[in-house]
C-alpha cells in the first residue's frame, strides 16, 4: 500500500523521522479500516493501542486526503435508542491505495464478453465459472466442519484470498450470522458487473448449505459487503444441490 498520508513537503533531520512515524501510524489507521470495516474512534483506539485524541487527529489527515470519509453508522435489525456513533470509512480513493491496481483492465474484459459474446448472460456465465474455478478451497475449508462452524471457516478462507473477512452474530443471535467482507479486490469491477456479487451470493448459499441474504456491498457504496445466513441447524437435511436458488439480494441491489 502506498503512504495513504504522505507529507506535503519532504522533511529532513529529526523531522523527517516524525514524519515518517507519522505516515505508518496513519497507515496503520488505514489498514486498520480496511480490515475491520467502517469503525469508530474508540474502536480504532482499541485495537491500535492509540489514544483517541491521535485516532482523530489521524483520521483528519486521512479524511483530508480523501482516504476516509465520516457516516453515520449502518445498523441491521432493531435500532438502540441514541444516536448511531460515528464511524470512518475508506473512500474509493482509499481502497485505489491498496492492491486495485487491474480493474480497468477487468471491466474492459467483461465489456468485451458482453458485447460480443451475448450481453449480461455472458458476464453472469463468466461470473458463475470464476467462482467454480476457486469452489475447491472453499469447499475444502468448510467441508467436515460443524453448521455453526462454517461461516467462521468461510470467513478464514476468504481472508486468505484478500476479502479482509470475519464472520459474527447477528443483531439477533438466535436467528444466525453475518459474513462480513471488509475489502473487496474486485469492488469497482462489481460497481460496473453485478453478476460478479450475484454469482458470489449463489455460491456461499449452495457451500453453506442454507439460503443467504446479500444486505450491503462495497461495490455499492457500502463499507462492508454483508451476508446474512440464517441459523444452521445439526440436523438440517437440505439437499445442497439446490441451494443456489434459494441465494437471496432482497432489500439491496448487489451492486
């Protein structure tokens, strides 16, 4: 990744030392986004073992440089009374600062196979046997794993190819788990060709072996993509053949 918060000016002498532990720190900040997810000062603070007042004042430059951006924070399921905290997340200028560097070269790709080879079908085809051609790691970390095991599984899997991914409770605990996906490589790509998202959404449902909910992607603005999977049960009995129809985007367009 690049110096997300470079100096204007290069510094020298004891200088050019604060500066450079400056940059890391703020780098640090960065990453610590990427991987997390849209996050709040205190959090931030947490898991860096910073000051909140440094958290800020990073996260000013950071902003400043159009590499965060402050929201409001995003809640699923039943809402707390209070306003929601603040949280920062990575703008596309910041996501551009990390390893992005051939989605040009992708979309152009895909635009080919769209016009030539037979419009969206075509690029959903393309979407359904990228997945397939990866399904064997996957499987291969989710398979002989308990139900309430494999999202977490999954999640370690996905890490490992560079989606940033934890898996966690719902709001409602009793009713399952989300899939969380902080960093997308293919994100602007998606922005352009949803079917990349759909194809991904079909697939978690049919290796899980339960139908899933899409609620949020980054290639739709969102800081995180977000599945929802429903509480998987020892004794479930579906016949996994058949769970890609049941892959759901209700209440969000993929992309």
């Amino acid at each position: 990744m690049k110096n997300v918060g470079e100096a204007r000016e290069t510094p020298t002498g004891p200088q050019e030392e604060l500066a450079t532990g400056e940059r890391s720190t703020r780098n640090r900040v960065a990453r610590s986004i990427l991987d997390h997810g849209p996050s709040t000062v205190a959090e931030l603070a947490g898991r860096l073992g910073l000051t909140q007042a440094a958290v800020r004042r990073h996260l000013d430059a950071l902003a400043a440089d159009d590499i965060v951006q402050a929201r409001e924070q995003r809640v699923y399921g039943a809402r707390t009374r209070g306003r929601p905290a603040k949280v920062f997340a990575l703008t596309a200028c910041g996501r551009d600062a990390f390893d992005q560097s051939y989605d040009q070269l992708a979309a152009d790709a895909l635009r080919w196979i769209a016009e030539r080879e037979g419009g969206d079908e075509a690029v959903a085809a393309f979407a359904r046997a990228r997945i397939a051609a990866q399904a064997a790691t996957y499987r291969a970390a989710v398979e002989g794993v308990e139900p309430e095991r494999r999202a977490e599984a999954l999640a370690r899997a996905l890490t490992v190819d560079g989606y940033a991914a934890t898996a966690r409770s719902a709001p409602l605990p009793q009713q399952g788990e989300q899939l969380c996906q902080h960093h997308c490589p293919v994100a602007h790509v998606a922005e352009q060709f949803p079917q990349l998202c759909e194809a991904e959404t079909e697939f978690f449902a049919e290796l899980l072996g339960t139908h899933v909910q899409r609620l949020a992607t980054i290639a739709h603005g969102d800081g995180v993509c977000t599945t929802f999977i429903p509480k998987i049960s020892k004794t479930d009995t579906t016949d996994k053949s058949d769970q890609s129809h049941h892959a759901s985007t209700a209440g969000r367009n993929p992309a």
